[in-house]
C-alpha cells in the first residue's frame, strides 16, 4: 500500500465485468465453488470469475467481493466439488436474481421520486463553487485565526485564575508558558490529523475506479451520471488538505521553539 504524501499516479484498475454461461463447471475465484450457468468474467488482465452473487463457503456476495478487488493477472483457483454442489448453487443464483430485482426496483423508484436529480443538482453546485485559491484562503485563515483564538482564551483564563495567587509577573509568565503548551499540543494534533486524512484521501483516490465499478454493478447507480467524480473530489480535497498541513507545519514549528523559551521563562 502506497503511503506516500504524494497523489498515486492512476487509480487501480477496475474490473471489466461481462455476464456468461459457463456451459463447462469451473471454479468461482473468490469462493472456490462449483461454477456453472450463469455467472460473470472479467475481460481485463485477470480474467476472474464469479458467480451472479451469492457463492459457496458462507460467501455472501461473490461478485461485489471481486469488484473490491484490483484487476491484475492472477492464477485461477481450484476447488473441491462435493455431492449437492451444482443444485444449492442453483438455487443461490434464483435467490441473488431476487435480490437484484428489489434493488433495481427500489433504485427506479428513488428515481422516480426524483431524488438522484437533487443530487446531480447539489454535485454541480459544489463544483461550480469550488475555487481552489478561494478555498486555500479559507484554510489559511481558519487555521491562523482557530489558533489564535485558543492561546488567546487559554492566556486570558489562566491569568485570571493565577493572578490572585501570584501576582501579575509571576500568573503572567505561567499564563504565558501554558497557552504555548497547548498551542504546541494543538499544532502537533492538526497536523497529525491533516495526515491522516491526506493519506485517507489518498487512498480513496487509488480505490476510486474500484468503487465506481461497486456502485454501478451492485447498486446499479452511475455516479458519474450524477456528476460525482469519486476520484476528482479526493484530488481536488488532497490538494486542500496538503496546503492546509504546509501551514500546520509551519505553525507546529513556530510553537515548538516558543515553547523552549517559555520553559526558559518559567
């Protein structure tokens, strides 16, 4: 898994799905079982197959398993058939072609609600607003202002409870020394946090064709008809979230070297 701060240079490479009839029993490559009649294979390098749905060994859904998975050469698997394979499998088959007709049905009825033109309409209004520069501003500023805002409060707080004790040189040198730590504390959390979620956007971008190929084969739901871009969004939000860790760099640096002269002060 690549962790790097860095975008991945292309998102892995989705499955190319295509329905067949296995007229010759073979093996399903997630669950190992017997695979006959209907079921699909995979065009693209790996050439896997599956069946409609649900598998053999507990498998609940063969297919949505495999659209999990990159498209990459691999070896076919083997398995064992037993006594009674072939005709549960039958019965799986009718049961998963149930189950996908309530989920087509339920998806043109949202439709017919008109519920999915709300959400092309509220994906196009967000990329129509979306300024990178604009945005960069507003983490700037967040950024700065959040973090003056707390050593502000923290200063204020603790000077007004030590002051009585200790008079105003002293309760100032303490107020002082503890809106540092916490600043120091806060930046190092930020940044902490903003790396988590650029590696987290990271890896949605490497996984996007992958959840696309989900969507669309399971749920039946195109998303780039929706105008929502998996793979777009996670760049563009990992272009944001790098600028913003820059400045959090940069602040969880300043606060450092504060702090080694406040513990000088104290």
């Amino acid at each position: 898994m690549d962790m790097s701060l860095s975008p991945p240079k292309s998102p892995l490479q989705a499955h190319n799905l295509k329905p067949k009839v296995f007229l010759v029993p073979t093996w399903c490559s997630m669950c190992k079982g017997v695979l006959v009649g209907s079921g699909f294979q995979c065009t693209g390098p790996c050439k896997m197959r599956c069946h409609l749905g649900l598998g053999a060994n507990m498998a609940e859904h063969c297919k949505a398993e495999l659209l999990l998975k990159t498209c990459e050469e691999t070896e076919q698997v083997q398995g064992k058939y037993r006594f009674g394979d072939l005709t549960k499998q039958i019965f799986r088959n009718e049961h998963q072609r149930i189950k996908d007709l309530v989920v087509k049905e339920v998806v043109k009825e949202q439709k017919g609600f008109g519920k999915f033109e709300k959400l092309k309409a509220y994906a196009e209004a967000i990329q129509e607003k979306w300024d990178l520069p604009k945005i960069k501003q507003y983490v700037l500023y967040g950024i700065l202002l959040s973090d003056l805002a707390i050593f502000l409060l923290i200063y204020c707080l603790v000077l007004l409870i030590a002051l009585p004790l200790h008079g105003y040189a002293r309760a100032a040198r303490l107020a002082w020394f503890q809106a540092v730590s916490n600043f120091t504390s806060l930046s190092i959390f930020e940044g902490l946090l903003l790396v988590g979620i650029h590696l987290l956007l990271h890896q949605v971008l490497l996984y996007s064709e992958l959840l696309h190929s989900f969507v669309r084969e399971i749920l039946q739901i195109d998303l780039r008809e929706l105008q929502i871009d998996v793979g777009r969004a996670s760049l563009a939000l990992s272009e944001a979230t790098f600028y913003a860790l820059q400045i959090s760099g940069g602040m969880a640096v300043l606060a450092i070297s504060m702090w080694f002269r406040a513990v000088a002060i104290v």
